[in-house]
C-alpha cells in the first residue's frame, strides 16, 4: 500500500485542513480519519461500469502536525 505524507505542519493550517474534511469529505468512525470520494469524472471506464463497487473512496489521516493520505482506492 502507498501513502503520502505531509508533516511539520503548523496548528492554524491543521484547523483549516480539518474543517474543510469535515465539511467536504465523510468523517469515518475513527477520530481523524475521513473519507475522500473519487468524483465519478476521474474514474477509468471499467470504474464506471462498477456500479457494485463504488463508491470509490480513499482515507486520509491527520495527526499532530501532519495529514497522510492512504491512496490504495477502495
């Protein structure tokens, strides 16, 4: 599995980066962890002919001054 990570983040930024997944992505049962959508536009056409598999979505992490998004689509 891929990730990428951003550290060394400062406090305000985190705050923005939290309110805007809060408000834009789905906020999983874990604290910190939220769901991203694949919007239907970026998605391949056997993606598309999955109705069963979508929604295609992938996590994304914040910790203490850093975001981490897991990019293995699920």
């Amino acid at each position: 599995m891929k990730y990428y990570l951003i550290d060394e983040i400062n406090g305000t930024d985190m705050a923005r980066l939290s309110l805007f997944l809060r408000e834009n992505g789905t906020v999983s049962g874990l604290d910190r962890i939220f769901w991203i959508r694949v919007p239907e536009e970026h998605l391949n056409k056997t993606q598309s002919g999955h109705a069963g598999c979508k929604p295609y979505i992938f996590a994304v992490e914040l910790g203490a001054g850093l975001i981490k998004a897991e990019l293995f689509i699920r």
